[in-house]
C-alpha cells in the first residue's frame, strides 16, 4: 500500500512540474560590491554547446527531473537570457557614484576608452540538473582588459556541485540552490579579477 501511495504521489509531483513553467526569478542574483577605477563595459557571452546549436532557448538553466526522471526545462521567470541576468549581476556589483559601468551586447570590444575596464564572462557551461538531488555544472571565465585591449587578470571556474534536496521540496530547493549556487560563482570570479579593476 505504502509503494502505491508514493507512486501516486510520485504522478502528482510529476503532472504539477510538467503542467507549470518551472523557473526562477533570476533578477534576484546579487553580488557584493567591488571598486572599479572609472568606467566598466561589461560583456557576457554564452557558449553553452545547447545554446550556440539552438538547441536551448538562451533563458534556459537546466532541467527538473519529475518522479520518473521525466525532464522539464527550468528557465528564468522572465524570459531574459541568462547571459543579460548574469551580466546585470555584475553591473549592479560594479556600479558605484564615481564609476560608469554599462552592460554590452554584441561582439565583445575589448578597446574602450581612458581609463576604462571590459570584463567579459564566458560560459562555456552553467547548468542544474535536478531530480531528487541536484547536480550544478559550470565552466565559466572572466577576463580583465585594460582600454587599450592587454589583458589584466582572468580566473577561471569549472566544477560540479551536488547537493542534496528534500523528496517533496524539491523544486523549491532547486531555485535556492540555484540562486545560492550562481551567487558564489560570480563572486568567486569577480574577487579573483578584483585587482585588476
């Protein structure tokens, strides 16, 4: 009997994650704060393998595996790229009353004008995959360039994370550890480029 209501609670948890658009709202990534000398221009650029094939939709954050490890998509609330989320991010982490800090699109320029920094984020992975574990994946890099093009600092972070999530609250525990996961990421890059800024 125990097995046939934690299979039905299996199909429920499965029917309430593939009937919704499970997402997060990731406009709440936030960063401390680091000092830039005067101006910023800030480019993220996604090379996920998924992304440059088309594969995923560039909002895409990994997948939710329901009870039977039926995948659904788990994206941003808002439909915005990740790479603008990520970049936003850093911009807020930059922005300061003495300091111009702009987000870019577009092929990276590393040239700016006197006195200026380009920060770049490359990820070439940065993913959850979550049933009732989940498992963060990242390869990303952030480099430093100096107006004139020469390269600053750079740091590089690739790495696989599993944490463990409750059996029925698993949804809610991936958007925290996603959030908690991507916070740490950026600030881990930001702080080992820190002294070049």
């Amino acid at each position: 009997m125990f097995k046939n209501v934690r299979s039905s609670l299996s199909i429920v948890a499965l029917l309430a994650i593939v009937s919704s658009c499970v997402s997060v709202d990731t406009s709440k990534l936030s960063v401390g704060s680091y000092n830039v000398s005067s101006c910023a221009n800030v480019y993220v650029q996604d090379l996920r393998p998924y992304i440059v094939s088309k594969d995923k939709k560039p909002d895409f954050l990994g997948i939710i595996r329901g009870g039977y490890g039926n995948p659904t998509n788990f994206t941003t609330s808002s439909g915005e790229p990740l790479a603008g989320q990520l970049g936003l991010a850093i911009k807020s982490s930059l922005a300061s009353d003495s300091a111009q800090v702009e987000l870019k699109s577009g092929d990276t320029q590393k040239t700016s004008s006197e006195g200026c920094r380009t920060l770049v984020l490359t990820m070439k992975e940065w993913k959850i995959d979550a049933m009732k574990n989940a498992n963060f994946g990242v390869d990303a890099n952030m480099e430093v360039y100096s107006n004139t093009g020469k390269l600053l600092a750079s740091d590089n972070v690739e790495r696989k994370k599993k944490f463990k999530q409750g059996y029925f609250t698993g949804v809610k525990d991936t958007k925290k550890n996603y959030l908690n996961e991507s916070q740490a990421i950026l600030t881990e890059l930001l702080t080992g480029v820190s002294s070049a800024l």
